[in-house]
C-alpha cells in the first residue's frame, strides 16, 4: 500500500470506529427532542424584512397588507406569491416590485390596497 492509501484507509477506519463508539453509548431507546417550534414572524415583519423596506410609506404599507390579509380581504396565498415573485425579480430592493405586482393583481379581484 502506499503511505496516502494507509493514510486514508486509516482516518477512514478511526472514522467508522468513533461512529460506532457514539451509537453504542447511547442507551436504547432514547430519542432525540423535537424541535422547539420558533415563534412564527407576522406578516407584517416578515414583509418589511424580506423586501428590504426603508421608508416611512414602505412599513405603512407592510401593515396594510398584514392588515387586510387578517380581515381576509386579501387572499394570503396572492401576497405569498407577489412576495416570492418580487424576491426573485426585484434585485436588491424588491418592495417597488411587490407594491406594484400586489396592486395589480388585488385590483383584479377587486381590493383596494
């Protein structure tokens, strides 16, 4: 054998052997915890955050939106998609993007935003 081959069989072996050792001294039966569930964001925050909001007008409008989604005059599914769609193509500031799309299709059903 050569001295890399020995050399990488050898981590390889010391590899196996500690994952081994791990799974032996857990005692049976244990299980991991679950997941603490995280708050979740509102809306509101979430928008704001991933839109890179700046302005004054910008965080009014994040809550409007939050606002009438909560009332349920705005279909939650047609902010997620406007938001997503913004991200994608708004570069490195996508709220006008959002405003623009979500104003566009809220008219379409007949939302004032």
């Amino acid at each position: 054998m050569t001295t890399k081959l020995l050399a990488t069989s050898l981590v390889a072996a010391a590899l196996l052997a500690t994952c081994l050792l791990t799974t032996e001294l857990m005692p049976a039966g244990t299980a991991a915890e679950p997941p603490v569930p995280r708050e979740s964001t509102s809306l509101s925050e979430r928008l704001k955050a991933g839109l890179q909001a700046r302005l004054p007008q910008e965080f009014a409008y994040a809550d409007r939106v939050a606002a009438l989604v909560e009332q349920g005059e705005l279909p939650v599914k047609l902010v997620d998609t406007a938001f997503a769609w913004a991200r994608k193509k708004g570069g490195k500031y996508p709220f006008p993007y959002f405003r623009r799309v979500l104003e566009i299709q809220a008219s379409l059903i007949g939302v004032k935003i």
